[in-house]
C-alpha cells in the first residue's frame, strides 16, 4: 500500500493544505480560501467518487451519465475561466473539449486499445478531458489577453486589408501555442523528471513496467493530440468572435 489512510494522514493533508493557502496570502498570489474550497471540494468529489465508482463501471446508463457529468463540469469551468463574465460566450468552450475528445475515445475503443469497460473507460477518459480543459482555458485566455493588449496591430491588419479572422489571427496564434508547452514539457520530460499517475498506478496495481510504460505512453500520445485538436479549436472560436470578454 502507497499510501496509509488514518488520523495520521488526514491531519499530514490539512497541514499542507494550509501551508498552501498561507504561502498564497503572503506572497499576494490570490485568495488564501479559493486553495482552502478547493483542497475541500477536491476531498469531498474524491470520497464520493470512491464510494459510488464500483456502482458506475459495472451499469452502463450510470457509466455514460458520469462521463457526461464529467464533461459537464470541464465545460463549465473551461468557460468561468475564460469568460469570467456572465454572458452567452462561456457554452463555446463546450466545442473545444467536445471535438477533442471523443473521437480519440472512440478511436481508442475500435482499436481495442482500450477495453470497453467502465473501469478503463472512466479513467483514461478522465485524462483526455482534463487535458482537454486545461489546454482550451489556456489557449482562450492567453490569446484574449494578446488581443487585449495588442488591439492596435490587430486594427493595423484591417487597414491593410485582412478580415477580422485574419488580423485576430496573426495575433493570437503564438499566444494560443503556448497552451501546448506543458503537455509537450510533460511528454519529454516523462522518465526523467516525472513518473506519471498512470505508469504508477499500473505499477501499484501488479502490471510489469514495461505494460505500465506502454500504457504511459498511449496516454501521453493521446493527450498530445487532444490538446493541439483544444487549442486549435479554441484560437478558431476566440478569433471569429464566438469566445469574447465582455467589455466593461
């Protein structure tokens, strides 16, 4: 066993749960209670999650509504964090996560890859989602902040006779890419500096090393491609318009 579940244990977690959220209030970094609700809110999902996983992956009706639940709760955070703003822009970040990942899922079910059963599915379609988010909030932030801020190369390419797409666009790409560097960093960095939940995982769970590297590496190749298929998605809809800011 990896890890003992006991007093021990609970009162190690709070400790560095409030570390957390006192390095945060000192350095100025945020709000010490968003690390405090979200160490909470991450425990309670966990418990819940533990106790009603055994059910889900064994009907599948309950299966297919907790991977839309999944995929709920990813939209709806894609979307407070690049449209804070209450509005009607934040359901596009919807398109991006949706476009990424069930067509690797589905692919990766045709090839046998992943066995169709709730405990493979939930997982390793947890991980495409959550890269997924991460890479659609990143690509849609940084590129509206580029544009924000670099709105008069953007009027300078309208000038010069490039649609609004265009001009948004030369502007955007760059910023938009760097929401790849941390699976690309991830990805290359894999062996050496990290050893991923899934390689472990596998591990814990009695496979051979090489089956967990295998299983790694599919995850890692998948994920790649999940985000660059976000991010694009993401820099289309920030450059046509779909995902804006509202002005204040």
């Amino acid at each position: 066993m990896l890890l003992h579940v006991n007093a021990t244990f609970a009162a190690l977690l709070a400790t560095l749960l409030a570390l957390s959220a006192g390095v945060v209030a000192v350095g100025r970094l945020g709000r010490p209670r968003d690390t405090l609700f979200a160490g909470g809110r991450a425990a309670v999902q966990l418990i819940a999650v533990s106790l009603a996983i055994g059910w889900v992956v064994r009907v599948l009706p309950l299966l297919l509504c907790f991977l839309l639940l999944m995929y709920a709760v990813a939209v709806r955070t894609a979307g407070r964090r690049v449209v804070p703003a209450p509005g009607r822009a934040w359901p596009w970040t919807a398109v991006p996560i949706a476009a990424a990942v069930p067509p690797v899922v589905v692919a990766l079910l045709l090839t046998g890859v992943v066995p169709p059963r709730g405990i493979a599915l939930v997982p390793v379609t947890g991980i495409l989602i959550g890269g997924a988010l991460t890479a659609t909030v990143l690509a849609g932030r940084r590129s509206l902040d580029e544009l924000a801020t670099r709105r008069g190369e953007v009027e300078a390419g309208l000038a010069l006779g490039l649609t609004d797409r265009e001009a948004r666009m030369e502007v955007a790409r760059e910023a938009a890419s760097d929401a790849l560097l941390p699976g690309m960093d991830q990805t290359r960095t894999v062996g050496l500096v990290t050893l991923p939940g899934a390689f472990v995982g596998m591990l814990l769970g009695g496979a051979s090393p090489l089956h967990a590297g295998a299983v790694q590496l599919f995850v890692l190749v998948a994920l790649l491609l999940v985000q660059a298929v976000a991010t694009a998605v993401t820099l289309e809809l920030v450059t046509r318009g779909h995902l804006v800011r509202a002005t204040p």
